[in-house]
C-alpha cells in the first residue's frame, strides 16, 4: 500500500539522514527500485516526472503497476509515489489517480500566485492524507524541457511557503538537474543554513543528486536535507551496462535478444545504484 511521504521524512530529518526519491521510467525502474528498498530495508520515493508519466500510459496505468508490484513483490517498506516538478494540473490529476505524494512546482510564478495555488493544494492534501512537495527558486538544468541555472532561493520566500503547510520544501541552493558542468560553483551551503533556521523542522528536499560529491551529500543532509532526488545516475548506469552487453554481441547469442534478457544487466546497474544512493543517504535500515 502507498503511503504518504509525511512520516518516512519527519523520521529521516529527527534521524539526520535522507529519503531518495528516485524516479521511475518504466517497469524495469520501478521492480529495480522496490527490490532494492525492500533488500535494505529502506523507506523510498518513486518519483514520476509530467513527462515520464506520458509515457508510462498515464497516471492511472502507474498506480496499477506500482500497487501491483508492491502486492506481488511482497515489499513491506514504506513506499510513497511522487509527482516530481508536477504543474497545478498536473497535481490535480495525480491526486485524483491515486498518488500518495504530489510536488507543485509553482516557482515559476510571482511569488503571490504560487502561495495561492500551494495553499489551495495544501487543502486537498490536506484532506485526503498526501504529502505536499513545494519549490521555491527554481532549480537549474534541464528537467522536461524547462531549463534553469541553478538559482539560490529567498530563506524568507521560502518561509512564506512552508508556513503555508506543506510537508516538505525544495529550494535551489545553487543544484542542477542532470550531469553537472566543469564550472559549477558547488551547493551555497549558507544559504541552506538560513533556509533551515528559518522553516525549523520542516524536510529540505536537494533536487538534482546525480553528480553531487559525496561529502556535499553529507554536508546538505545534515543541515536538514532530508529528501534527495537521484534521476540522471540511474539512467547513465542502465544505458552503459545495456550498450555493454549489446557491443559483446549478447544480444545475438542464443534467445539474447529476448527484452528479459536484454535489459537485465541495465536493470542491475539500477538496483547497484539506488543501493549505493541509500548508502550514501543514510537511509538503509530505517524502514
């Protein structure tokens, strides 16, 4: 059964360590990803991008999918289903299928219409017991199409939406979506502190986790991160491992070529992945 991500984060910011919440692509990300969660007993996020939900058939074919999988793999963590960098529509609609944990991206807007449009998701989160993710300047990249240059956030905007009652918030402190460029200027951790300061005990969430040195990791968790977001990584290793059994010609032996088969060792190199990302997260042993 889904659960909302409320309590798997309130639990990680007390404890100082962090949720991943790694999104899914299709049904070999989403067995991968749970298989895994369940071994380390580790709570997890599925995250489902607008444009990955496309894909899958809709949100209402991944919410079969995700409690089929959840039923007939026996997991027995606590597994939240997330609309990642959702638009107000997007959130509606997601709600409405079966998610258990929505994210409105409204940091494009001026600031008063993305409080507007928080509060009234607050509401109907709110009322059906799901989790509610907020951005407040937005996060750099590419995500979906929508481009941004790793922006610092406001502390006091970012305030100014916590306080609105959401259950957790996302703020760029200067993190990007996708493989990092040679001249980036790393995380503004005091930005962080202030943000932190200022929303107390609410959960931090870091977007953009692939390419993150791992003591910045550290570093962000323990200044109240306590969701981070792994997309691109699981992507890389599943295309090298998959062009690695296709360039030693597996695919043409014997019944290789089967999409079981094919896919197989790109689906391994998620599971490694997402366990070394629960690693370094913190997260192993706290389901």
């Amino acid at each position: 059964m889904l659960v909302s991500a409320k309590e798997m984060l309130n639990k990680a910011k007390a404890g100082k360590y962090a949720v991943g919440q790694f999104n899914i692509n299709n049904l070999e990300w989403t067995k991968a990803i749970l298989q895994t969660a369940e071994e380390l007993k580790s709570p997890v996020i599925l995250g489902v991008s607008e444009g990955a939900g496309k894909y899958m058939c809709g949100y209402t074919t991944i919410v079969g999918m995700v409690n089929g999988m959840i039923n007939e793999l026996g997991i027995t963590v606590p597994v939240a289903l997330h609309l990642d960098h959702g638009s107000y529509e997007g959130a509606k609609q997601c709600i409405e299928a079966g998610f258990s944990s929505v994210m409105f991206d409204g940091s494009h807007y001026p600031i008063e219409e993305n409080i507007a449009k928080t509060k009234e998701l607050v509401a109907i989160c709110e009322e059906k017991g799901l989790s509610l993710e907020a951005e407040v300047g937005a996060i750099g990249g590419e995500e979906d199409g929508v481009v941004g240059n790793g922006e610092v956030a406001d502390p006091e905007e970012c305030k100014m939406i916590a306080d609105l009652g959401v259950t957790m918030l996302a703020a760029g402190i200067g993190n990007i979506h996708g493989k990092y460029p040679a001249n980036w200027a790393g995380l503004s951790f005091d930005t962080l502190a202030k943000i932190q300061e200022l929303t107390g005990t609410m959960p931090l969430v870091l977007h953009g986790g692939t390419g993150i040195p791992a003591d910045m990791i550290q570093k962000a968790i323990s200044l109240g991160v306590s969701k981070i977001n792994v997309n691109t990584e699981c992507q890389l290793a599943f295309a090298e491992a998959t062009r690695k059994y296709i360039e030693a010609g597996k695919d043409l032996e014997g019944k290789g070529f089967d999409p079981r088969k094919l896919l197989a060792d790109g689906t391994a190199a998620i599971k490694a992945t997402v366990k070394e990302k629960m690693e370094l997260f913190g997260s192993v042993n706290k389901a």
